[in-house]
C-alpha cells in the first residue's frame, strides 16, 4: 500500500517538477515569475489531445508537438509582452503584469477554441496495467515517469555540459557579466522561455494522461502549485524543482489515500507552508539574493 | 586602437561624463585614473556598450562601435575586466575561463586554457571549485584569465588592485605588464595611482566626469596637482 502510493505520488510528482523547472528557468534569467505559463501548460495539453485524437497520432508525436506548440508560445510571449518592457524604465512589476495579460488572454482564447467542457485522452493507455512483486503501475504511469524523468536528466546534463546550457547559468547568474563574456544574453532569454514553455506543453500532456480531464481553466491551479514547487525548492534552483515538484505530488497522494481526499490541495499547500517556516529560501535556496538585475 | 570622441554618458539626469576625448594607442597601456565617483567606471561600460552614450563616437580600429551590442564588442577584439571582477560564484572555476572563450570557434581553446593554467598554477589547482569559493586575489586571476580567453586586442581593466594585499597587488601588475608585452594592448582603471602611472605609457586623469588632464605617464607622475591629489603630496 505505502509503496503503491510512493509511485503513484512520484509519478504525479514528476509531472509537477516538470511544470516547476519551466518557472525555475525563466525565474533564473529573467527574475521574474511568468504568470501565464500554467496556460501554456494547457495549451500544450490541448494541442496534445487534438494531436492525438483528430489526428490519430502516436502518445510521443503528440508529446512533441505539444512541446514545439510551448515553445511557439513562448517565444510569442518573449517578443510580444516581455522583451517590450526590457531596458526601459519601467516598474518591477511591469513584466509580471504583462505575464499575468499573457495568461488572461490564453485561457479566454482556449476557452474559444476548444469549448469549456472538460475532454480527455482515449484511454488505451489506462487500461493496461503491469504487476511487479505486487504493485500495479500502469502503461500511462510508466510513460509519465519515463519521459518526465528523461526530460529532467537530460535538461540536467545540457545545462551542466553544453555551451548553450553554461550560457543559461551565466545568464541566470549574472546577466551583466554573461554580456561582457561575449554571451548574446537576448538571444539566450528567448531561448530559455522557449525551452521552459516546452517543457510546461509537454507537462500538459503527461498531466492530461494522469487526470484524464483537460479543460481552459486547468492552468490556473496548476499554475499555483508550480510557483508553490518554485519556492519550495528555493527560487531559481533546478534541483530544488526537481525535487520539490516530487514532494508535492507524493503530500497530495498520501493525503489522498490516508482519507482527506476533498482537502488534497490544502494538505499539500499547508505541508508547503510547513516547510517554509522551517526553511524560508526553500530547500535548496540559498540566503543570498539570487539572480543579477 | 581605440578612440573616444567628444564622449558623454550618464545615468538619467546624472551626467558621469561630459565631453570625453581619450586615445589609446596600439601595443600600449594608458591609465585611466581619478578619485572615486569620477566615472571611470562608466567609461568602460560605455566601450563595452553596456550604457548607450549620449552623444560622441567610440571607434576601435578605425570602426565604429558606439550602439554596437556588447557581445559583438567582445567578438570584435575587446574583453573588460570588470570592476570587483565579477566572478561566476556558482560556475566552476574551468566554467568561468570556458565561459571566456564562448564566442570562439577555433581550436586552440584549450591551448589557451593551457597558458592561462601556465600563467596562474592555482587556478589549475582549483578548477573544479566553485568560483565563489576563491580568495579575492585568485578571482582577480579568474577574471583576468576569463578575459584573456576570448583573446582580446584590447584588454580593459577596472580596477584589478582593488581590496587586494600589496604583495598580490604586486603580482597583478607584473602580469598585466606581461600581458602588454606579448602583444594586448592595455586600457588601465586604477585608484592605486603610483603603480597604474609606473607601468603605463599614457595617463589621463579623469574629474567629476571630464579629462583634467593627460601625458606621458612621467609627467602625469611629476605634475604637482597629482602629487597633491593622488600621491599623497611627496614623492
Ligand atoms: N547605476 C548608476 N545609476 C546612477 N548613477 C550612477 C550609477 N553608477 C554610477 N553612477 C554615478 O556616476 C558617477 C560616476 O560613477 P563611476 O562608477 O563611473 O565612478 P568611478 O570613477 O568608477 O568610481 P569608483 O572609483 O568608486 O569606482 C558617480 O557620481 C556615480 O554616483
Ligand atoms: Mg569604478
């Protein structure tokens, strides 16, 4: 039983992580929380569903083409609402208004596009189910771990090994410096929003095949509790994503079980709470300020 | 090599710098000295393009680069040393020097890499730490080394002395000289002026935003309004 809901809570956890490290990455160059992203990870759920229903394509094609949809959104978002407020005097808070537009506009339009009804994924997947030792996991559950922790080891190894990824940290850690050093810091930006909002398209596939219910409105919610793993895991780090996004999924799951199902939220958010009066910079937060605007 | 014409910049309605003209000719060091808040700083931000100036013209080997964004100054042969050094904390020190060669396409990067290890033995030593976790000397290494990476023509240094104990201080001006005599060109920041007017060809001397005056190193160091201001009254 325990070890049942461990799974069932990673998996769930797995997908929260991915939707977190999307704000940790434009969090870290930016410095700013982008609002709309829960409405990307939407998008990405429906652009996903269409894929694989009007189109009949495989789960992984429509995977991707929910991704290469984020990433189209992303880059929109970059150039049309956040480079606009950049090198102008403008207040703070601009960018983050103009996120929170972003993410307005997105939900109205996928309420226009795609109705308001709830629609789910065919539930091929679903059905089947695997028995280890006494444990069932089924074929949507290994295909959400399976990608999601793909996707997280290889984000992990870019940003550690390749130019394109040291850049991002430099950027993230000092965008000044990353300037002088010869680093095209613009071109660096619409990338990184571009590769978060894929990840949180893809997100929303992996979600849509684990709850079975896509609707406009589901971005908000999930929206919250990335920001909720963002400063869980302390402001702007990958591994505290990671590993802040598992911890929620597995609080949720276990309060679930253990019988407060209807309070599955407020259990989750309150353990968050809990742990920031322990630990206010987040698990893996460090005291200093982060970021270099 | 490098040329300011009749150069203003600011901060909104703070003006830093007023009508600047400075020369720095190829193969050379020239200092650029002044009391604190004089706008030294800003004159390098405004050759690497990180503020817009205002009015005036910068030219590097005879092209223009005011308005040029700041990465393609750094492709074009200038490398800045920024002022308190900037050092990648949470980049390895391999990261930092990596991260200074990241324009480049050639491969002799790693050679570089070599001769910067020559140069500095302890940052070989260190490489996989933490940048942060270096003392100050050895992250003004880092920082000249991580500079040197993207081989610059011209090398701009801002204040490398700065919060650094005389004997490091030493060893810091020995290298940048060394660095010159292979061949970069020098433009020097300094406070500590007896050393920056020693090893440089040309100083200028910068006040509230304008050139007071400018010469030959040598008589910058005999002129009695620098003795009085910046060399503490004696020889
Ligand atoms: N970011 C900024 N915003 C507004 N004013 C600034 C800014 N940076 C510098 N200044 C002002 O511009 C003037 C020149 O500053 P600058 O940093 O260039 O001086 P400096 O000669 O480098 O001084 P120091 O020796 O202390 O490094 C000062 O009056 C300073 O207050
Ligand atoms: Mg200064």
């Amino acid at each position: 039983m325990f070890l049942q809901q461990m799974i069932n809570g990673i998996t769930l956890g797995s997908t929260y992580a991915l939707i977190a490290l999307g704000y940790t990455l434009i969090f870290g160059v930016l410095n700013i929380v982008n609002m709309a992203h829960g409405e990307i990870f939407m998008f990405g759920a429906f652009i996903g569903l269409i894929l694989a229903t009007t189109f009949n394509m495989s789960i992984f094609s429509a995977l991707l083409g929910a991704m290469i949809a984020g990433a189209v959104l992303g880059y929109l978002m970059e150039r049309l609402a956040l480079r606009p407020l950049r090198r102008r005097k403008v207040s703070e808070l601009a960018p983050l208004i103009s996120t929170i537009g972003v993410s307005i506009f997105l939900e109205s339009l996928a309420l226009r596009l795609f109705g308001p009804q709830a629609q789910s994924f065919p539930s091929i997947y679903a059905a089947q189910l695997f028995e280890v030792g006494g444990l069932k996991i089924s074929a949507v559950q290994i295909i959400i771990l399976a990608i999601s922790f793909g996707l997280m080891v290889a984000l992990r190894f870019w940003l550690a090994k390749t130019r394109l990824g040291k850049s991002i940290r430099a950027t993230a850690e000092n965008i000044e410096t990353a300037n002088l050093l010869g680093v095209d810091t613009q071109k660096v930006i619409v990338l990184t929003v571009m590769l978060a909002s894929a990840l949180g398209g893809g997100a929303g596939v992996l979600v849509g095949l684990a709850f079975n219910a896509i609707e406009p409105t589901m971005g908000i919610t999930m929206g919250f509790k990335g920001l909720a793993v963002l400063i869980l895991g302390g402001l702007g780090n990958i591994t505290g994503a990671m590993v802040g996004g598992l911890l929620l999924g597995i609080a949720e799951i276990f309060s679930v079980a253990y019988g407060v199902s209807s309070y599955r939220d407020a259990v989750a958010f309150g353990f968050i709470i809990l742990l920031l009066f322990l630990r206010p910079q987040g698990i893996f937060g460090s005291k200093e300020q982060q970021g270099g605007r | 090599m490098l040329q300011l014409q009749q150069l203003a910049a600011g901060y909104g309605n703070i003006k830093a710098l007023k009508n600047i003209d400075l020369t720095v000719p190829a193969g050379s060091i020239v200092s650029l000295i002044g009391a604190n808040g004089a706008g030294k700083t800003t004159v390098m931000k405004v050759i690497m393009g990180l503020i817009k100036p205002e009015s005036g013209q910068i030219l590097f080997k005879g092209q223009k680069i005011s308005g040029v964004a700041t990465h393609k100054i750094v492709s074009l042969g200038l490398s800045l040393v920024p002022e308190g050094r900037s050092i990648l904390s949470r980049m390895t020190v391999l990261e930092n020097l990596e991260m200074g060669a990241c324009q480049r396409k050639d491969n002799e990067v790693q050679a570089d890499l070599h001769r910067i290890f020559q140069r500095f033995p302890i940052l070989e030593e260190r490489k996989a730490q933490l940048g942060g976790t270096l003392s100050g000397g050895q992250q003004q290494m880092l920082a000249i080394g991580r500079a040197l990476m993207s081989r610059p023509e011209l090398l701009l240094l801002d204040e490398p002395s700065m919060g650094l104990a005389p004997l490091i201080v030493a060893d810091i001006f020995k290298v940048i000289q060394e660095i010159n005599q292979e061949g970069t060109t020098v433009l020097l920041v300094e406070q500590n002026v007896r050393q920056a007017l020693k090893i440089a060809k040309y100083a200028y001397v910068l006040e509230t935003g304008r050139i007071s005056l400018h010469g030959q190193a040598v008589d910058i160091a005999k002129d009695p309004r620098v003795m009085e201001a910046y060399l503490g009254g004696k020889k």
